[in-house]
C-alpha cells in the first residue's frame, strides 16, 4: 500500500517539476549543441556551400545557425534543422534525378537526330548523285544529237551540191551531143560525096581532103562516145551516190529521232526525281533545324552533365553529412534527457518514501 501512495504521489505531484525540469534540460542540451554539435552542422553546412558554391546551402547554413541560437520554447530545434535538410537533400535530388533524365533525353535526342540526320542526307546524296548521272547522260544525247544534225545538214549540203553539178554536167551533155552528132553526121556525108565523086581512094587534093575527114569523122566518133560513156557513168555515180546518202540520211534521221526521244524521256525523269529530291532536301533541313535545336538544348550550360551531376552529388553528400550530424546531436541529447528524467524521478520517489 505505501508502495503505491508512493508511486501515486511520484505520477502527480512531481508532472509540473518533470515538465520543467525537461524544458530546462532541452534548452540546456541545445543551448549546449549550439555551442558544440549545432556549431559542427552549420559549420558543414558552410563548408559544402563554400565548395560548391552554392548560394541555397549558404542561405540554409544562416537558417540553422539562427535556429540554434534561438530559445527552444518547447519546440524540437534540432527537429527543424532536420526538416530543412532533409528538404534541400530531396530537392537536390529530385534536380539530381532532373538532370539525369535531362541527361538521358539529350542522349537520346541527339542520337536519333543524327541518326535521322545521317538517313536523310544519304537519301538526298542518292538523289543528287541520280540526278547527276541522268543530267550527264541527257547532256550527251544532246551531244550527239547536235552532232547529228550537223551531219545532216552536211549531207543536205553535200546533196544539193551533187545535184547541181549533176544538172550542169547533164546539161553540157545534152548540148556537146547534139552538136557532136549533128558534127559527125556532116562529115560522113561529105565523105560519102567525095568518095562517090573521086572513088574510094581519090587522087591528087581529094585524097588529102577525104584523109582529113576521115581523122575528123574518127574524133568526132570518138568524142560522142567518151561524152556519152561519161554522161552514162556521171549519172550511174549520182544515183548511187543519191541513193546512199539517202540511206545515210535515214540512218541518221532514225539515230537522231531515237536519241532525242532519249534524252527527252531522261529530262523528264531528271524533272521527277528532282521533285523526290526537294521532298527529301526539305525533310533534311527539318532534320538540320531539330539537330541544331537538340544541340542547343543539350549543350546550353557551360558545365558539362557530368560536372554538375558530380556537383549535385556532391552536395547531397555533405548535406547527409550535415544531417547525419545532426542526427548524433539529437541522440546525444534524447541519452542525456533520459539519464536525467531517470535522476529526477528517483530523487523525488526518495523524498516521497522519506516522508
């Protein structure tokens, strides 16, 4: 029974002096961890915001330092501390985690417009190399075509020339004959007068003269038959030749049709791909404009991903470190209030047993 007056007198008379005695014991072990482990956590804070210069760590360095020096009125100091890093360390990194997948994006990003880049500008370097042979071989049909049609015009030349001079031969054929038979036949009639008249060998002059018609009968026979072998010959050699540049003017009529239908066809082809290779030209400057863009995005900051994710990392780290002293503080302290509630309660028990 005395027992448990005792311990009913310890619960209610000695609540008031617990919870004074425990207000005073926060304040005396935080006004003894601003001075030791708060000074410890502040000064980690600054030293990670001077090494990474960071202006946030430096402004939640001040924010500690002004929590633990203020009067703890019953509110849990170091539970405040606590909240503000921990804080910091999830924004830095959620920003670490930002930048990693920022990171990863930009990796991907860049590769597929590249990739895409690379597509395209092949594709349009098949075009362009397409359009170049074709251009080429249209540009030698043409070529030849030119040829062609000088050749024709040459053999148009050439024919009209050869008809002209057929004409003026022809035309000395047809009057050198006339004369030269009409020629030929005089001199045999008065050969066959003379002969008649002197006899077939003739005597004295008449012999002279009979001789000098027969030598001019001779020439004149002779000259009719060269002039008529030659208009013959000139003729025959008209004709063929007629004939064969006829034959070659085909030739060269067909090989000069076939070939512009050629290269009209290859201009109409150079005209098609042409507009694939537009197509293809503007699909690739898009491809240009996105790399540029992509680019731009991913290297806008001076400092590399990998520098500012070791920075980032390494402000979480000394945040931690900062939290984890914390943490020792606070432990240090819940030991101590512990051990002292202890104390004060069994000085009061022995003072209630005394009595």
């Amino acid at each position: 029974k005395a027992l448990g007056t005792a311990k009913e007198a310890l619960i209610k008379k000695t609540g008031a002096a617990e919870a004074q005695a425990y207000s005073f014991l926060q304040l005396g072990q935080e006004s003894s961890a601003g001075r030791y482990p708060g000074k410890t956590v502040v000064q980690l804070l600054r030293d990670a915001a001077r090494k990474s210069d960071s202006t946030a760590i430096s402004l939640l360095a001040r924010q500690v330092s002004n929590l633990m020096a203020q009067p703890a009125n019953g509110a849990d100091v170091f539970a405040n501390v606590k909240t503000l890093i921990s804080n910091m360390i999830s924004n830095k990194e959620k920003s670490l985690l930002e930048d990693t997948s920022h990171a990863e994006q930009c990796k991907e990003d860049m590769k597929s417009a590249k990739d895409k880049l690379e597509a395209k500008s092949s594709e349009f370097e098949k075009y362009t190399n397409k359009i170049d042979k074709l251009v080429s071989k249209s540009a030698g049909l043409k070529a030849e075509v030119s040829e062609l049609q000088k050749v024709l015009s040459s053999l148009t030349e050439a024919k009209a020339k050869a008809t002209e001079i057929r004409k003026k031969e022809s035309a000395i054929f047809k009057k050198t004959e006339p004369e030269l038979q009409q020629g030929l036949e005089g001199v045999k009639i008065a050969l066959k007068v003379l002969r008649d008249y002197y006899g077939e060998q003739g005597t004295g002059a008449a012999t002279g003269i009979i001789g000098m018609l027969e030598v001019v009968d001779s020439d004149f026979a002779k000259n009719l038959a060269e002039i008529r072998v030659a208009e013959s010959t000139a003729a025959d050699d008209f004709k063929r030749d007629e004939e064969e540049m006829g034959l070659e003017t085909t030739r060269k009529e067909q090989d000069m049709k076939y070939k512009t239908e050629a290269y009209k066809r290859l201009d109409a082809d150079i005209i098609e791909v042409q507009g694939d290779a537009d197509s293809v030209q503007s699909v690739l400057e898009d491809a240009r404009q996105y790399a540029e863009t992509v680019k731009t995005k991913c290297t806008v900051t001076p400092a590399s991903y990998e520098e500012k994710k070791a920075k980032r990392q390494q402000e979480i780290d000394d945040l931690k470190a900062a939290l984890a002293a914390l943490d020792s503080s606070v432990s240090l302290v819940q030991k101590s209030k512990i051990s002292v509630l202890r104390q004060l309660r069994g000085s009061h028990a022995s003072q209630m047993m005394g009595h």
